[in-house]
C-alpha cells in the first residue's frame, strides 16, 4: 500500500458536523449580505470584506469533507 493514499482522520463525526454547520451557515450569512450590497447599491469595493467570511466558510466545510 502506497502511504500516501491512507488518510486517517484526526477528528470524530461530531466536529466534522460542527465544521461543515459552521461552514454553511457562513456561505448563507455572506451570501445574504452581498444581495443586501448589491441590492441597495453600496459601491463593489465594499463586497471585498465578504472575502473572509467565505474564506472561513470554505475552511470549515474542506476540513469537514477531508476530515482534519
């Protein structure tokens, strides 16, 4: 067997639920947001601070999926 291709999770299907939750409720928050900027017709520059929130998101739901 190639060591490379065994993963061994270092975390329990409690906190990969708690991380992909996490992840989601992130997408949905930033998502509502940014149709709120665009909606009102606050200036682009603005949606630039979503950049964090949906990095985060994406961090938690990958975690979750790859199980670290």
């Amino acid at each position: 067997m190639d060591s490379a291709s065994i993963c061994i999770s270092n975390i329990g299907p409690r906190e990969r639920r708690k991380r992909m939750t996490f992840g989601v409720l992130l997408f949905v928050v930033s998502a509502a947001v940014a149709t709120v900027l665009v909606a009102t017709g606050i200036p682009r520059w603005w949606r630039l601070a979503l950049f964090v929130p949906l990095w985060a998101a994406a961090g938690g739901c990958f975690q979750a999926r790859e199980k670290t």
